[in-house]
C-alpha cells in the first residue's frame, strides 16, 4: 500500500514537473516571437531620435547617445501632416462603418433568410476572395473614372458600403450560432426582415462588428495602392501617400523618415492599445461559435 503510494506521488510530481516544463519552453518561445517582432519597432523609434552622424555609426548604437527631437518636428513641418491625417481618417472610419453595414446585412440575408440557391450565391460571394486585387484594379478604375469619381476618396469609401466576401463569412458564421427561434418569433409577430436585422440581430452581433470595424480601419489607414490610383491632389494626400513624398523628398535623411514612420504608426498603437479588449473577445468569440 506504501509502495502504491509512494509510485502515486512520484507519478503526480513528474507530471506537474512535465507541464511547468512545456510552459516554460511555451513562454520562452512565445517571448523571443514576441521580441522578433518588437525589434524593427525599436530600431525605428531609436532611429527616429538620432543625429544623421549617429545613423550611420558601424557597429549601430543600441540607443541615441544624444537625442535629436528636431527630427520630429521636421517630420511635421514638411509635409501637411494634421491634413493628411484628416483625410486618412475620414476614409479609415467611413470605409469602416460600410463594411459593418453592409456585411452584416448581407450575412443576416445568408443566414437567417431561406431562399432558393442560397448555398450557391455564398459559394460564389466566397469564390471571389480567390481573385487577386490586380485583375479587377483596371476594369474598377475605368469604372469609377466614368463616373467622375477620380481625385476623390469616393472610390476609396462607396466599394465599402456593397460589402466584403471575407467579412460577409465571418459575420454570417457568427449569426448562424443565434436560435432561428428569434427571428421566426419576430415574423410571428408582424416584424419585416430589416426590422428582425437591425432590432434583433445587429445589437447581438457587436463582437463581430468590432472586429470588422478594426480590420477595415487597419487596412484602410495603412492602404498606399488604393490612394496611388485615385488621388492626384496633394490636398486630398493620406499618410500613406504623404510619407512615400517624405521619403521622396528627404530619402537620405533616415532620422525624420524614421521620425515620420513613427509618427504615423502612433495613432494605430492607440487605437490597438484602446480596443484590443474588443478585438480579442470578437476574434475568440467568431472563433469559437463559427
């Protein structure tokens, strides 16, 4: 009975001494991934505060010895900064709340709404996330060059409001898990479609809105193609289009580049450090329920 014991309480400390072991390897792992992609990051912001002799040192100093702000106030004076970032604003948050509206109203269409050759429609929305960007950038420029639409940010913010094959899934995947006793107690009771979508289903579907939200402000705050195409006017520039003139401009200058890269990474830190609560649930929870 002792023995039994004794082989009992070795067996228990070698598996807790197993799994200790897997979370510090895990950990160590996770940390140096982690790291890899932290070091670019800190390269730039230590750039961003070097003199032009101090850049260029061989071996690269590990952090400014003198720092040099007048690299960010450059970076600021040289292009319309607070102009472009207006406009990459505005076309980030309109770009966004269309792909949430839309998207969501065409999922809830997929989902929730019985209709013939509905599975083949889906099947076909979802074919076309299979076509690269390039094939349909002439035919789409053409388009919106008929229109008259060219030198606004109209192409960049309308295409938003006709919905993504890619958010549509997610979205459609997320509704599918709510009871369709919900919207059939609804038509029992005299409620139209749109009145079951944005009285029922659209508040219980905000995790996925907010991760949609994210992506879409994420790419189109980043966007530089879209922007190249359409827009001429140096007024009407994003940050994207403004840093590519910086650099331009002062491409032998690497601490106001720097500066300006800087800069303009900021404002997503922000925006990740304040909703990354929300995009986590979102993701975990359209994760798990699709």
């Amino acid at each position: 009975m002792t023995e039994l014991k004794d082989t009992s309480s070795r067996s228990f400390v070698s598996v807790n001494q197993s799994r200790l072991t897997g979370t510090v390897i895990a950990f160590i792992v996770a940390s140096l991934i982690t790291l890899s992609f932290a070091v670019p990051l800190y390269w730039m912001i230590v750039t961003s505060l070097k003199g032009d002799a101090e850049v260029f040192l061989n071996p690269p100093t590990a952090y400014p010895h003198t720092v040099v702000w007048e690299n960010y106030t450059k970076a600021l004076n040289n292009i319309p900064f607070f102009d472009y970032l207006r406009n990459t604003l505005y076309y980030a948050v309109f770009s966004s709340i269309g792909s949430c509206l839309s998207s969501a109203l065409v999922a809830y269409g997929f989902s929730k709404i019985r209709w013939v050759g509905r599975e083949w429609v889906f099947n076909i929305v979802l074919a076309t996330m299979l076509l690269p960007g390039a094939v349909t950038m002439i035919p789409t420029y053409l388009i919106f060059r008929d229109l008259g639409w060219t030198g606004t940010l109209l192409p960049l913010i309308v295409p938003s409001f006709f919905g993504s094959a890619y958010y549509i899934f997610l979205m459609r995947q997320f509704i599918q898990t709510m009871p369709d006793e919900l919207a059939e107690a609804a038509r029992i009771d005299g409620c139209s479609e749109f009145g079951i979508f944005s009285r029922i289903i659209f508040p219980l579907i905000k995790p996925a809105l907010a991760v949609v939200f994210l992506q879409q402000f994420l790419l189109a705050f980043k966007d530089f193609m879209g922007p190249l195409i359409y827009l001429n006017d140096p007024s009407q520039y994003t940050l994207s289009l403004g840093l590519q003139q910086f650099q331009g401009a002062n491409g032998q200058e690497w601490g106001p580049l720097m500066a300006c890269a800087t800069i303009f990474t900021l404002p997503l830190f922000v925006l990740f450090f304040f909703t990354q609560r929300y995009f986590v649930e979102g993701v975990t929870f359209t994760g798990i329920k699709g």
